[in-house]
C-alpha cells in the first residue's frame, strides 16, 4: 500500500486555522480552546440554533472572565472575534484540522469525514472527538486514513486540561508527535492513547462506578456512606453522586459499551440496579431523582459517615485497572496517571498512588476479592503482580 509520507516541512509548524463541527457542548468549548491559544477558528453547526446558543453561552464565559480579571477585555474580544460561525460545511475550505464533536454514531461521523476530504487539501489533519467509537473504523471511511486521529477533550473543555490523542491503526506516528506538541502550544495536558474501548479515562475510570455500585447491591454500604468514603480519600465527588450528575442513561451506555467492546469481559459488566433506574426514568439530577433526590441541582436527604473498608475496595479496583491498561500498552505510565488527574480531576494518579500504599498491598486485596467471589472480575493484573514481586517503580 502506497502511504503518503508526512509533508516534515508542514509539521513543523502549528495549526493556524481550526475548523470545528458540532457547535454544542463539546465544539463549544473546543472553538474557545482553539481561538484562546490564537487560531482562527471555522465553527459550524446544522442548526442556526445551536451556533447562536454557542455565541451567547461565549459571551458570558468571556465576560465572567473579565469581570474576574482572569482575561483583558482585548483578549476577551479578540477570541470572540477570531470565531466565525457557519451552517455551511464548506466554509472549512483552507483550514489545518478540522475537528468533529457531532453526535456519537459512526455512519454520521464516517459521512461527515467523506464529504470534508471533498472540501479540505490533502494535508489537512481530521480529528473526531468521540468517546466510544473505533478511530480506526472512522479512519476507514476516508480516502486518505493516514491524516485521521482522535482528539478527545473533556467537559467542560476549557477547564478540563487533558486531552486524549488516539492515533488509528492507519494514522501516520509524525501526526501524533505533531498533535501532542499542538495540544501542549493550546494548553492542554496530552496522554496518547491506543485506539481501544474507552481509550484511557472511560476504561480506568469504569470501577469508580461498578465496584461502587457493587457494593450497594451487596447491602455493605448505603449509598451515601460510599460517598462519604470516597470523598474522605480525596476525590471531589462519590460515585453515586457524579453519576447522578453524569445521567444514568449517559453512564449505563458507556459501561455498556465498553462491556460489548471488550466482548463481555465481567470485569466491565454494567449493574442491573443502574438500568433499572434508567427504565424508570430516574436518571439524576437532570430528572430531578437518581439514587438521590434533588430539589433543583440540590441534593437531598442527609449525608453519609465513611464506612471501613470501602474507599480501599473501590481503590483497589482502580489502581489494578490503571496497571492493567499499562500491561495492555493502553497508554504509558506517566500519561495513565496525567489522563485520570486531568481529565476526571482524581486526587493523584492511581499508579503513583498504587506505589505509595505499596504494590504488594493491592495484590493481596485483590487476592482476597478473588478467593471470597471466585469472580474473573476480580482477576489481578499480571503486571500489578510483577510490580510487587520485583519491586521496581513506574517512575524511575
Ligand atoms: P451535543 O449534542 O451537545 O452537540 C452536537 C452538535 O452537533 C449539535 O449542536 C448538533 O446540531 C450538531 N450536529 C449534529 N450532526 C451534525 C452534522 N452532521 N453536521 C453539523 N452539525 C451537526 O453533543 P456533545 O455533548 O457536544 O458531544 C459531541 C461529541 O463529543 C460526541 O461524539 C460525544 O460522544 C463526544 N464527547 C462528549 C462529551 C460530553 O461530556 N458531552 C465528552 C467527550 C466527548
């Protein structure tokens, strides 16, 4: 097969012009990102709609920030300005990359890329910012496979500093190289990642729910003590709490999906107490019940005391599944423990966190997990196991 080899001269330099379809949350937030760190920016979006919603939602983003002396007025300015909005595809004409946040399917996706490789030169780079589709599926769909790679931001995108570069099975390695400088010049924390379900943080971060809820269904914790545990470790939000935030549905799919992809794996499978929510349309705060009650975005009910044994449970889980994407060459080391701060705020990286309570401590709780179930779910990761037999770090 003939490849194209990257145009070096090209990659030296930075994206300038920024094409981005999609103006909703995701687009949204990206055109700021793009614009801020100085590239003209084309967002365009199906609906009038949205592009307008996005504009207002920019301006009073913009104004907070002056008025908190986080930006200049001339600087607030100059990122509106540097804007343009469109409802025609074709206005992407002459940009570097253009990036797609439209909905998660992959035949829009796919016919999306095609018609953009009608539009856009040979050189310009296609990114998707999916969170559970194939890149290199997506990649398949294009003429010139080789220019398509994932950038997967987090939301809210302006805040969220980790950004996830997915290169295809086709994608070309200078590419990558050139996407992680690019994000470092636009500020953000880059974590190159495999093209496998869930990438890094959907993957690492799935026992944060299951073994939560887990333990719920076990009777062990109620579901306010599990939060309370978790909070008392250091993460900002429990379990039950963020995925009332996140949407049952919205989390019930994504554990779905990660379970179908890895072909049924029990260590993904999700919870039959969370689809049952979603049957009954309790879907957190958005519907108002989730596990909780909210009145409004206020939760109600009292708050729960941190029950032994808990958090180091959950912990556990996390920590083998962050080692596990290493054995697997998810991702390295340094990017598994950046992608879990930076991209879903944990209080330190789970693999840094895993060498200070002591490898061998982890194995042992995941021993015991396997010896009281007899469950593959609570299988140890052969590398957690080499870890605290050899006694080496991840970090030296
Ligand atoms: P959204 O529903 O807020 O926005 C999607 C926008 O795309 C809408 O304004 C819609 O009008 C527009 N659109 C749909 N099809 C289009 C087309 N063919 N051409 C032009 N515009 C089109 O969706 P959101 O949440 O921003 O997600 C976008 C993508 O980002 C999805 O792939 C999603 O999986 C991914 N993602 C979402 C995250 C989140 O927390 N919401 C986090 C990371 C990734």
């Amino acid at each position: 097969m003939h490849v194209r080899r990257w145009d070096y001269l090209r990659s030296m330099n930075q994206w300038k012009t920024v094409g981005i379809v999609g103006a909703g949350t995701m687009g949204s937030g990206m055109a700021q990102i793009a614009a801020e760190a100085g590239c003209e920016v084309v967002l365009v979006d199906a609906h009038h709609k949205a592009l307008e919603r996005s504009k207002d939602q920019l301006a009073r983003v913009m104004d907070r920030l002056v008025e908190k002396g986080r930006r200049t007025s001339e600087e607030a300015a100059a990122t509106q300005g540097r804007i343009r909005r469109t409802t025609d595809l074709v206005d992407v004409k002459g940009c570097d990359l253009v990036i797609e946040a439209i909905v998660e399917q992959l035949q829009a996706k796919s016919d999306l890329f095609k018609a953009l490789e009608g539009i856009l030169s040979e050189e310009a780079v296609l990114a998707t910012n999916t969170s559970s589709l194939s890149v290199t599926a997506l990649a398949q769909a294009c003429d010139h496979p080789n220019r398509v790679l994932g950038l997967h931001f987090f939301n809210p995108a302006p805040l969220m500093a980790l950004v996830e570069v997915i290169p295809a099975l086709q994608t070309n390695p200078d590419l990558v190289e050139h996407a992680v400088a690019n994000m470092r010049a636009w500020g953000k924390a880059p974590a190159v990642a495999k093209d496998t379900p869930g990438f890094i943080v959907n993957r690492v971060a799935r026992p944060f729910y299951s073994e939560a809820l887990r333990i719920h269904e076990e009777g062990l914790a109620s579901v306010a003590d599990i939060d309370a545990s978790m909070r008392e470790v250091g993460f900002r939000m429990g379990p039950f709490e963020l995925m009332d935030l996140i949407g049952h549905d919205v989390n019930h799919a994504v554990t779905s999906t990660v379970h179908e992809a890895f072909y049924g794996d029990p260590r993904y499978r999700p919870s039959h107490v969370q689809r049952q929510l979603v049957a009954a349309g309790w879907l957190g705060q958005k519907s108002g019940r989730g596990f909780y009650a909210y009145d409004g975005k206020k939760k109600v009910g009292t708050e729960g005391q941190p029950k032994q044994g808990v958090a180091d449970r959950i912990l556990a889980m996390l920590m083998n599944e962050a080692v596990d994407a290493v054995f697997w060459q998810v991702a390295s080391a340094h990017d598994v423990d950046v992608a879990m701060q930076k991209g879903v705020n944990y209080p330190k990286g789970l693999l840094a966190w895993a060498e200070e309570r002591g490898f061998q401590h982890v194995v042992a709780h995941m021993d015991e997990l396997r010896g009281r179930y007899g469950e593959e779910r609570y299988r140890c990761s052969p590398l957690l196991r080499d870890m605290a037999q050899s006694g080496k770090s991840f970090f030296q």
